[in-house]
C-alpha cells in the first residue's frame, strides 16, 4: 500500500476495497471475487489518471515532497557505475545534505551532485532532510574544480526544500556559500546538466542547479522560496500555501512555457513513487539525451550558459 497523499482518497478507497477482496479470497472463503476484483481495479486506475490529469499547482507540490519519491541516491544505484564520493570542504567539515564524487555514466567519466533527502527517520536526521549548510556548498565547488582541471562534465541532482537557515549556517557563511557554488557553476569550461528530481528550492537548489541543461521531473517544483514562505511573507498566513504556489509559477509546465528549463522528464500516473525504476531511467535517457545535444552546439560551454541565463525573461 502507498502513502496516500489527501487528494488521492478516492483512490484509497478503492484499493482498500480491493485488499479487503483479496484477502477474502486468499482465506479460502468460497467467493468468487475476481470480477469483482478487476472492476475495481480498473475504476481505481480510471480514477488515479483522471486526479493526474488535473493536479494543481499545490497538489503537484505535495507529490514532489512525497516520502516514497525516489531520492539522488537511488538514481546514482541505478544509473551511475564506479562511484566514488568525496567528502568534505577541505575547510570546516562534512555535510551528509549533499553528495559529490566521480563515477561513470554509460562509460563516460562525469561528476557528480546531488541533494540527498533520506528515506527513514534515521537516514533523514543523516543528510539533514537535504538541506545542506554551507561545507555541502564548498564541498560541491570544490568537486566542480575538480572535474574543470580534468575535463569531467558534470551531473546535479536536485531535491531540497532550501539551504538550511539555522544559526550556525548563518555564521559559517551560508550566503556566501551558496554565490560561490553559483558562481562556479556559470563558471565551468565543461557541460553541466542538472535534474530536479523532487523539490528545487530557493538558493539552495540554484548554488547546483544553473546549468546549460536544466530539466524537472513531471511532478517536481522549482522555486525561489517554498510556498509557505511565500505565504508568510506576502499575507502573513502560511496556510495560504496554495495561493501561493498558484501564483507562483513553480511547475515544471510553467517554468518550459517561460523558458526557464530545458525539459520535462515523465512521471507514471501516479507519481514517481509508484514506478520508481521507470522514472530512473526517464531521467538517465534524458540525461544521455542532453549531453549529446550539448556536444553537437559546440565547445564553448561558458559562453553557453551565460547567453542561456541572460536570456531568461527576455522573450516571454
């Protein structure tokens, strides 16, 4: 059974009555129930595509925050082979919110970023629920250097709420951390490809996110704060989160319409969570995808990027 998110009730209704059958038949009660069965399958199917059709802008960001997603570490089992992380800002310390090394992608040599969320109570307090502080920040630009000096694209994976605003952050230097990740990330003389797998928000997601190639997954967002902090800030009501995220514009619908990403990767009807291997590898054909694209524009991955960021905004 999945974690029904509130919208999706119908559709637990229906496959509760669905368990309740089978389990019935599985006792050995002399009912036959497969019709049964099938009829109820099919309206739950019926229903579950006709809920997805029409997802809001709130309801595609509780899909995007949904525990069962699959997370960056998911995608580096499955589509990445020969991974080595590196740990480490050479500076203050580790942050466990962002994951950086080397590996292979389709025997290509790539480095890669990306936030990590968790799946349980315990891995979550592990990586801080994805959001990093500013050694994770350090720690990435230090990998981007790397991979600069040796002429290694780079991959990012992106799922976090924000940079994390505790007091200790705020004093390592969290602001400056994330312009300098920024930065280097315009910076770079190699391709850089970026997907948002869940959440991209704030600061947190752009520090390694700015890119030549940003795509988003279906029911992912991208924003420039969460939606409850933008309802705090405007009406001074957090529960006007769905005001907000209407206005907001942080589907990944609405953000190719402005041309603020490159691309969508599909999703199931359902949502990542209920087919994780097929959204997986949505995301590694994409990915193999952009690079080629990317290699057939040229050389010059900089001057690239820069036009592709100064363009935004211009042409609506």
């Amino acid at each position: 059974m999945y974690n029904y998110l509130d919208f999706e009730k119908p559709v637990a209704d229906l496959e509760g009555k669905i368990l309740e059958l089978k389990t019935l038949s599985e006792g050995g009660e002399a009912v036959d129930v497969a019709e049964e069965i099938a009829r109820l399958e099919k309206r739950s199917k019926d229903a579950l595509r006709d809920i997805y059709k029409t997802l809001t802008p709130w309801q595609k960001a509780q899909v995007a925050r949904h525990p069962d997603r699959p997370h960056c570490m998911d995608y580096v089992r499955e589509l990445f082979t020969d991974f080595t992380p590196l740990a480490g800002d050479r500076a203050f310390g580790e942050d466990q919110a962002i994951v950086t090394g080397f590996a292979r992608f389709k025997g290509q040599a790539i480095a890669l970023i990306g936030q990590e969320k968790g799946n349980d109570t315990q891995s979550r307090l592990k990586h801080n629920f994805g959001m990093a502080r500013p050694e994770g920040y350090r720690k990435a630009v230090r990998v981007m250097d790397l991979a600069d000096r040796f002429g290694i694209p780079v991959i990012t994976l992106v799922d976090t709420a924000g940079a994390y605003p505790g007091i200790g952050a705020e004093e390592r230097g969290q602001a400056e951390a994330i312009a300098r990740s920024t930065s280097k990330c315009l910076a770079l003389q190699v391709p850089n490809l970026s997907v948002i797998i869940g959440e991209g928000g704030s600061g947190g997601a752009i520090a390694i996110a700015t890119a030549n190639q940003v795509y988003m997954l279906e029911h992912s967002i991208y924003s420039v704060i969460s939606p409850e902090g933008a309802a705090s800030i405007l009406w001074h009501d957090s529960t006007r989160a769905k005001d907000a995220a209407t206005n907001m514009k942080i589907t990944a619908q609405d953000l190719l319409q402005l041309k603020i990403i490159d691309g969508i990767v599909p999703e199931p009807v359902g949502g990542a969570h209920r087919a994780p291997d097929t959204v997986i590898a949505a995301a590694g054909e994409t990915i193999d995808k952009g690079f080629k694209e990317l290699a057939e524009g040229g050389s010059d991955y900089r001057e690239h990027r820069r036009e592709k960021f100064l363009a935004i905004g211009r042409n609506l």
